[in-house]
C-alpha cells in the first residue's frame, strides 16, 4: 500500500509539474502515505510465568521498509522500545491479569493499541492419594489431590464408574466391588499434569465375614493364652507342694530310725 501511495503522488508530482498546479496535493499524499493507521498486536493470551512470551506488532500501512517507524512497549512498569515490531519478554508474576500497550512512532504520527493476557504459573507434578486401603462397597471415601506449583487451577476426577468430580478434595463411595483406575488432572491454560490411582473395592459382606474371621482368630488366641498361663500356674503349685511332701517324709524316716538307734543303745 505504501509502494502504490508513492507511485501514485510521483505520477500526481509529474502531472502537477507539467500543467504547472500547487504541489500542496503531493505533500498531502507523502505525508498520508508515512502516517499509521492503525496498530494490531499478536500474542498469545495466556503466558507462563519465567517463560519467554512474543508479542508482534502488525502497523497498517507497514512503515518499517521506510525506516519510519519505531514500537515502544509497555508491560507494565517495563518499557522497551524495539524497531523491528516483535519482540520477547519473560513475567516474573505466579499469577496476574495484566495489560500489554504498544505505541508506534512514525514520522508524521503515531498510534497505539493494548491486550490484555493472563499470567500463570505452570503445574509440575500431582500426587492422588485416598483414605482408605480397601474401599467397601457403599462407604464414603475420601480422595485428595495434590499438586506442585501452578495457580489458577481447575481439577477434574474421573472414577471409573462414570462419576467425576471437580474439587480437589471429594468423597465418593462405589456402588459395586471390583477393580477401579481412578484418572485425576490439574491443569490450567498453561499445563497439564495427569495422574492415575488404582482402587480395588470389595463387598461390605466379604469384608463383614472377614472382620469376623479376625476377631474370632483374636479372641480363641487370648483364650489360648489365657489357659496356658492357668495351666503353668497350676504346674507350678504342684511342684511347690511336691517338694513339701518330700521333705516331710524324709524328716520322719530320720526321726523314726533316730529314735530306733537311741533304745538299742539303752537296750545295751
């Protein structure tokens, strides 16, 4: 468009020289010609944090082969200022809504435009996590998700039984026993971080009969316990009385044969 602006005020310039008119209509051109109209910035809306973000600024009509124009940027309390209309720069923010300005110089005017992009901080890793070991059929459960870094987040839970969830913390509870993957995703418009955790979920009456089996093999084993410290005791008394007994009896076969001696002695 600049090129056909040119053409035509040198074909007008030509014109105006041959029949000897005001070049005034030729100065009015050049300098339509060399002013920009309008400014349309590109770049992407959602930027990570500490990663480099390009922004293009489109001048219409395009000045820069004249060497005309020059971009100043505004991100914030930042300002640079770049001739050739592109440029990268890095937020430090975790988490912002901000405004990106642009203004264009050109030599006989100026115009400026301004986006609005997202800032957020990128999610690096997930951990899934549940409450109980073995989940019962028709118990409340509790699931947790946790994640490294990130903001501005959404959750999402899909638990194999075409429920899903979008907190990061749910109870649920499984309405038949068997096997289930649970998929779990963090994300935000930056990142995405998936994780699975695989759930095996039992009958309420399996796991009735089983808690009765553990009682039952708790309670015959105190039992047991029980009457095998009854029957040391017991063991014990017998031998403390045995003893006794013994003694006695070798206390009297001496006293007898003592007395024995004794009258064969007077005797003689």
């Amino acid at each position: 468009s600049v090129c056909l602006s040119l053409c035509a005020s040198i074909s007008l310039f030509l014109c105006l020289c041959a029949t000897h008119a005001s070049p005034l209509p030729l100065v009015f051109l050049l300098v339509s010609a060399a002013r920009p109209g309008a400014v349309q910035i590109l770049c992407d809306k959602y930027v990570a944090t500490q990663n480099t973000a390009t922004f293009q600024a489109l001048a219409a009509p395009d000045l820069s082969m004249l060497g005309w124009v020059n971009f100043t940027w505004h991100f914030g309390p930042d300002i640079i200022t770049d001739p050739s209309g592109t440029i990268g720069f890095v937020f430090n923010e975790t988490s912002s809504n901000l405004t990106v300005r642009v203004l264009v110089h050109a030599q006989y005017g100026k115009v400026e435009n301004s986006t609005h992009i997202v800032v957020q901080e990128s999610i690096t890793s997930v951990t899934v996590t549940c409450s109980e070991r073995v989940p019962v059929v028709g118990e409340a459960v509790a699931f947790d998700l946790a994640e490294d870094g990130g903001s501005m987040i959404r959750y999402y839970w899909d638990f194999g039984d075409g429920a899903v969830q979008g907190t990061p913390h749910v109870i649920h509870q499984f309405d038949q026993p068997g096997i289930y993957v649970i998929n779990a995703s963090v994300c935000n418009d930056v990142s995405s971080v998936q994780a699975q955790l695989s759930v095996s979920v039992s009958d309420a009456s399996s796991s009735q009969t089983t808690m009765y089996i553990i009682i039952g093999v708790c309670v015959g084993g105190a039992v047991l316990l029980v009457l095998a410290a009854v029957g040391i005791y017991r063991l014990r008394q017998r031998r403390k009385h045995g003893e006794r007994a013994d003694f006695s009896f070798v206390r009297g076969r001496l006293l007898s044969e003592s007395s024995a001696i004794n009258t064969s002695y007077q005797s003689f």
